[in-house]
C-alpha cells in the first residue's frame, strides 16, 4: 500500500485538481500535502481544487490537512478550494466541532472551476485546455 | 452507562499507523451490516478514526474493541471501546479537555468533545500512568434494534471472517501478552519461594524453641520431684523427733517447752502438707500417681474428717453441718486420695470463712453417681476468677485472703484427684455470700464407667 501512488494531481489550466478517492493513511495525507505545494511551485498553478466527493470520512487529521493545505497555498498565492463534500461529512465535521480554516468549500467540481475563475481569474488563460483534456502532472490515476 | 450489556464482536490493535485506517474500515463495514443510515456510519467511523488516532499519538500502541451494546428490551446499538497503556491523562487536564477548553500542540484538541458529539454515549476511565479506556455507544433507531438483535451471531461471524490479515499481528499481541504473563508469573513464583524459605526457617526457630521449651519443662518437673522427695526424708526424721517429745517419752515438759514443740508440730505438720501437694502435683503432671480403688463408705469417711475439722470449726466458732442421704451407696475410690479431695475442701472452706459461719457437708445418689457438695458461708470467690479457679498455682487474685498460706495447688490437685475418679468437680460462688464445690465420685458397680486409675 505505497499510498502517494494512489492519489492523482491534475492540471487543468491554471488550477491543480486533485481528486481524492480514497480513505487515506496519515502518511498518505502528509505526502499529498507535499506534492500539491511541490506542484504548484512546478506548474506556477494559481488555484488548488481538491474533490472529496467520494470521502467518506474527514476526521480532525484530515480537516487539519485540508486548512493546512490552504494557508500553505495562500502563501504561494494560490487560492484553495474544497468541493463535492457529502452532507453526512459535512454534519459530522460541524459535530465534531472542526472548522476547516481558510478553506472555501463549493459543491461540485463545476462550481468550483467557476468559483476559481470568476473571482480570481485563474484557470481562463489556458481554458483550451478543458477541450483538450485533462493534463495529468504527477502520478497516473491508477484505474484500480 | 450502567446497565448497558454488551456482546463483543470482536478486537483490532493499534500498532502502526496504518492501523488507523484498517480500524476505519472495519468499523465502516460494522456499522453499515448494522444498518445505520449513512450519515451516522460516517460519524461512527469519524468518532472511531479520533480514538484510534488518540491512541496511536498518545500511546503508540492499543486497541479498539466493537461489541453490540444492548440496553432494557429494546435499545440496541454498537459500542467501541478503546484501551491504552499510555501514560493516561491528569483529572485536571481531563476536565479542560471535557470542557474543550484543551489545545493540544498537535491538533486542533476536538478529538475527545468531538467524538463525545458524535456518539450518544461517552465514558472514559484515565488516570496518569494507567492508561486510557474510553467507551462509545451509538444507539440504532428503535425500528431497526430488534432486526440487528437477531443477527448478533452473525455480525460476530462476519467480524471474525474478516480478521484474517490481522491473525498474525494478534497472535503476536497475544504471544506478547503470554510472555509478559509469564513473567509476571515467574515474578510472583520467586516471591513465593522466598516466603517460603523465609516460612521455614523461622519453623525451624519456632521448632528449635519448641524443643528447649519442652526440655526445660521436663527439667523443672524432674526437679520438682526431686526436691520434693528430698525435702520429705528430713520433714519425717523431725517430725518422728517431735513426736518423741509430745509422747512424754523423754521426760515431762516445761509449759513453755510445751509450747515451743507444739508450735513446731503445727508448722512442721503444714510443711509435709506443702510438700505433699508439691509431691502430688508432680505426679498429676507426669501421670506417674495411681489410684486403689476400692469401696468406700462416705459415711464412715465423712466423720472421721469430721473429727479432724471440728476443733478448726470451733476455734473459729463455726458450724460444721453433715447432712448425707442415708441410704448412700458406696463409692469407688481411693480412700487415701479421696480423704485429700475432702481434706482440701474442708479446709478451704475453714479458711475462708469468717468467725460464726456455717461449712457444710452433703451427698446424694444421681444416678450412677454420687454428688458431694462443701458449702461455706465465707469471703466467696470473684466470677472473673471462677474459670481459673482449678488451674496450677491459681490462688484467686483478688481474694482478700492473699495473706492466707498455701501453695496455690490445693484446687488443681482436687480437680485432677476428682478426674482421675472419673468425677467431675464444680463451684458455685457468689462474692460475699459463700462458696460451694461440688463433686460426682462413681458409686460401686459401675468400675467400667467411672475409674480410669492407669490415667
């Protein structure tokens, strides 16, 4: 179970995507935190969309990750955004008591893009990309 | 959470990071065959990861347990319990934590109150230096209790299918359990064989002081005897000297010499009696005195005693009663003894009555028995000092008569003579108003029941 294989980081002009699709270990959440900065320092990306739609569980480990991906983004000037949470996720968070610091959360991926692009911008330079595909930077998505 | 039983499914360890997630997992899975709605799996599971996570950070190592929690008749739901042997939590930093007041310096310090939210109910037992042991229950809505009570086997087999990839590092755990239990053990063991030796030799200093004081027993009784037998050859030779002179037959006596001689008849007379009772009581000790039974009338008995104690009666003008049934049947006994056990009485009863009293003597048929009682109107014994009253050496202590002479063994005497009789001697007293002893001799005819003269 290398964990960092597991989780891709798309390009999608000037927003880094990154999908995550599985529960993860804490050594798996701190190396994903790594790539992202690592990314956006290579690819000058603007804006991080991290998709937690097939979460199922965000514990205070996580929640700390997700804010501390944030603040860490805000000082490279990138803005973070954290879309597709479930409600029950969402009602379990608030009852534990967390409050992900510094992070926006949107609904969908769509809305999210959006969100990035409309208020900062970031994403339109290169909007071909989005008829072009996607741009995988790091890892394959691993199909299994 | 106190009248909450509960059936366990089964365990899973935390060692290693990963852990966390494998115990995500397996909780997810429990919680989805118990059929909670979504949204609570998701906050059992969150609930879960805190714990386990406490436990991986705190403790580096522990486990978490999952049982159905059953509580009345309808009530059903699955309870966690998550143990440590971590280093526990202070009471005062339980309470910040509780309060969440607590930050702790590596998270944001919710995974306590968090987890407390998330679950319905929360019960932790810490203390510094012994670990941490908190439970969790979540309730299942009542509609789906009873469904899940049915399947509790299940769930249990379903649990115990799944453990496989973790048998390994539970058997380790369990083997390192094992180990430490034997060491324990082997601990516990060595204390006991060192209280063991320590138990035998201070057995062997009891013993060894067991031994000297049966030696010096021995040793006192063999002086006893001894000096006893050597302090009666001189007694008789003066006493034989004495007699000479109240015979007359060395000439006729000044009144004063008269005097003189009678005074050392009289002590030498209570000499013999001192040594006599040492004599006796030397011999009760070392079962060397025998008895010559034969039949005894007491009538005949009791006035030639009452001969001998009249003219102490009278000195101290009291009255000396006899008042014996008349058809007495004769006793069995040993006439030379049985004269003591009266002489003994009689006299304390002299002794101890005050001018113008009353000793009385009287006997009657009981059976196969024969009871004789001396009452005295005297001084009267204490009841703190009737259990000892027939013990060695017992003179009662408080008695005023401490002045009055004896060895102290008059009564113990009495009482083994009485024994030895196959009798059995009692007292009755009231302080002030007089003393009564009573004792059974076995009448003629009953040899087999009564007299054990080999004792």
């Amino acid at each position: 179970m290398n964990g960092h294989g597991r989780i891709p980081i798309l390009k999608v002009g000037r927003v880094l995507v990154v999908p995550i699709q599985v529960d993860m270990d804490d050594q798996t959440v701190l190396l994903l935190q790594e790539r992202i900065l690592t990314e956006l320092e290579r690819t000058g990306a603007r804006g991080v969309l991290i998709d937690i739609s097939l979460l199922e569980m965000v514990d205070s480990f996580i929640g700390r990750m997700l804010s501390d991906i944030a603040a860490m983004a805000r000082i490279m000037d990138a803005r973070t955004v954290v879309v597709g949470m479930q409600p029950a996720v969402a009602i379990t968070l608030v009852e534990l008591g967390l409050e992900l610091k510094g992070v926006d959360t949107v609904l969908n991926v769509d809305e999210g893009i959006k969100l990035l692009r409309d208020e900062f911008g970031i994403g339109e330079e290169e909007g071909d990309a989005f008829q072009g595909g996607l741009n995988l930077v790091g890892e394959q998505i691993n199909p299994a | 959470m106190q009248s909450i039983t509960s059936t366990r499914l089964g365990e899973i360890y935390v060692r290693s990071e990963s852990d966390i997630v494998r115990v995500r997992e397996r909780v997810r899975q429990i919680a989805r065959d118990m059929n909670f709605d979504p949204t609570t799996q998701i906050k059992i599971t969150t609930a879960v990861s805190e714990l386990t996570r406490n436990i991986f950070e705190y403790a580096k190592q522990g486990a978490i347990s999952l049982a159905v929690a059953e509580r009345g008749a309808r009530d059903t739901g699955l309870m966690i319990t998550s143990r440590d042997d971590g280093p526990g939590i202070e009471p005062d930093s339980l309470q910040s934590i509780l309060r969440g007041n607590y930050r702790s310096e590596s998270g944001l310090g919710v995974g306590l109150t968090g987890t407390r939210r998330l679950m319905d109910e929360f019960d932790i037992t810490t203390a510094p230096g012994e670990g941490t042991r908190i439970r969790v229950v979540k309730w299942l809505p009542p509609q789906r209790a009873s469904e899940v009570r049915s399947r509790i086997g299940e769930l249990q087999a379903g649990f115990g299918a799944d453990t496989n990839e973790s048998a390994v590092e539970e058997l380790q755990q369990q083997n390192k359990d094992l180990i430490s239990v034997l060491a324990e053990l082997e601990e516990k063991r060595e204390q006991l064989e060192r209280l063991n030796e320590e138990l035998q030799k201070s057995n062997a200093g009891l013993n060894e002081a067991n031994t000297k004081l049966r030696e010096v027993a021995q040793m006192k009784e063999e002086f006893l005897a001894l000096t006893t037998h050597d302090l009666r050859s001189p007694l008789t030779v003066i006493s034989g000297v004495i007699n000479f002179f109240t015979s007359g037959r060395l000439g006729a006596l000044s009144p004063e010499q008269s005097k003189m001689v009678a005074m050392m008849e009289r002590n030498t007379g209570s000499l013999i009696e001192l040594v006599n009772d040492l004599l006796d009581a030397s011999k009760l000790e070392s079962g060397t005195l025998r008895l010559d039974l034969v039949s005894t009338d007491l009538h005949i008995l009791i006035s030639e005693l009452g001969e001998n104690v009249l003219p102490l009666a009278r000195e101290k003008a009291l009255t000396f009663k006899e008042s014996l049934s008349s058809e007495l049947p004769q006793v069995r006994a040993d006439r030379t003894k049985l004269r003591r056990i009266f002489v003994n009485l009689l006299s304390n009863a002299v002794k101890f009555t005050p001018r113008g009293g009353t000793v009385e003597v009287s006997a009657e048929q009981e059976s196969d028995w024969v009871r004789v009682s001396v009452r005295d109107t005297g001084i009267g014994i204490a009841a703190e000092d009737l259990p000892r009253l027939f013990d060695k050496y017992e003179q009662a202590r408080t008695r005023s008569s401490r002045s009055e002479k004896g060895t102290g063994l008059g009564l113990y005497i009495t009482r083994q003579l009485v024994e030895l009789h196959g009798g059995t001697i009692t007292v009755e007293s009231e302080l002030g108003k007089g003393s009564t002893f009573s004792f059974t001799l076995p009448i003629v005819g009953n040899s087999e029941r009564g007299t054990r003269n080999d004792e």
